[in-house]
C-alpha cells in the first residue's frame, strides 16, 4: 500500500494557487480513479482505493503548508506504514512552470512543507515529485508569488502539468521509481546538455 499525499492549503482563497498544485495532482489522481478523498482522518482529507491497479492512501493534509509533516506522520503511523511507502507531491518555484521532477529522496530546498515533512519523519529518504511553478522573473516575494491565484496562462500549463504528474504516479506505480524518473526526469538533463553547448 502507498500513502500519497498533496500538498497545499485548505480554504477556497488556497485553491487556486501555485502553493496547492499538490493537492489539484491528489484531484486528478482521484478523478482518474474515482476515489473519493474527504473522509477527516489524521488532520487530512483522505481517500482509500486503487490507483494503476495499487492499493493507495489519497490524503490532503488540512494542517496548512508549513505543518504538512504532522499529518502525514500520523497517517503513516496509522496505516502503519513507513517512510518509504509515502510518495509527496508538491509545488517547485526552482522548477520552470510544467516540468515534473520525480525522485527518490533529497534536501527539502526552500520548502516549507517538505521541511515540515523531513523533520516530521525524521527521513529524506521518501519519493517525491514536484510540480515546476518557476516565476520567469526574480521575486521580492516568493511567499506572495506561490500564495496568489494562478493566471489564465499558468493554469492552462499547470493543467497538463496535472495530467503529466497523474500520469507519472500510475507509471511509477506499475513500473517502478526509476522507469518514470527516465521518462519524466528527461528534460532535466537535456536542458543542461543544451546550456553545456
């Protein structure tokens, strides 16, 4: 069984940000499955089905960004499963808008909810994958940046974004970690070749 999580804020004024592509990626995978997440358990709303034929977890901490670590901590521990077994999505400002980097563990960079994950857990070592939100010019604030509402343009690129991750997460799920970082961790690597000349 897999616990995969979204992270984000809860509240309508949230939900259309860049901070809560974690959880618009737990919407698809739910769609796509028809599982239904809103059942409160452990500080989130969570939904039990299968996904690309696995038993999963579907859970969106209520807990808000920066405290994200403490529900999934307790969702863990109630499903008594391990670090291992979580996969975390969340929103990436390092990352150009539309790029989906997928790995299997790593530093929480600037991001307070992988922070809160990271110190909750007591381990980096759990799958993750980010959901690129990269502002094209430099921020004075990026709290201000992730936490307003996305544009007409950048929904439409966060909407693919969405279905590409879906689309990574059943991957993942049938042909293991390393099968989707191949396909979906591609662009990484060309677009330093292409920087190298």
């Amino acid at each position: 069984m897999r616990l995969i999580v979204g992270l984000g804020n809860p509240g309508p004024e949230y939900q259309w940000t860049p901070h809560n592509l974690g959880f618009l990626a737990v919407d698809e995978l739910a769609n796509r499955a028809g599982i239904r997440v809103e059942r409160p358990e452990a500080k989130a709303l969570v939904g039990l089905g299968k996904v690309a034929g696995e038993e999963v977890i579907l859970a969106k901490p209520l807990t808000y960004m920066n405290l994200s670590g403490i529900s999934v901590r307790e969702l863990l521990a109630k499903y008594a499963l391990g670090p291992e077994s979580l996969l975390a999505m969340w929103d990436e400002a390092q990352l150009p808008w539309g790029a989906i980097r997928i790995h299997a563990e790593g530093s929480a960079g600037s991001h307070n909810g992988a922070k809160s994950l990271i110190s909750s857990l007591g381990a980096m070592a759990f799958t993750r994958l980010r959901l690129g939100c990269g502002p094209d010019h430099p921020l004075s604030s990026r709290k201000e940046y992730v936490l307003r509402p996305m544009k007409k343009a950048e929904l439409e690129v966060a909407a693919e974004m969405i279905a590409d991750a879906g689309d990574a997460v059943e991957l993942l799920l049938t042909r293991g970690i390393e099968a989707a970082m191949t396909k979906y961790n591609r662009r990484e690597r060309q677009e330093s070749e292409d920087a190298a000349g």
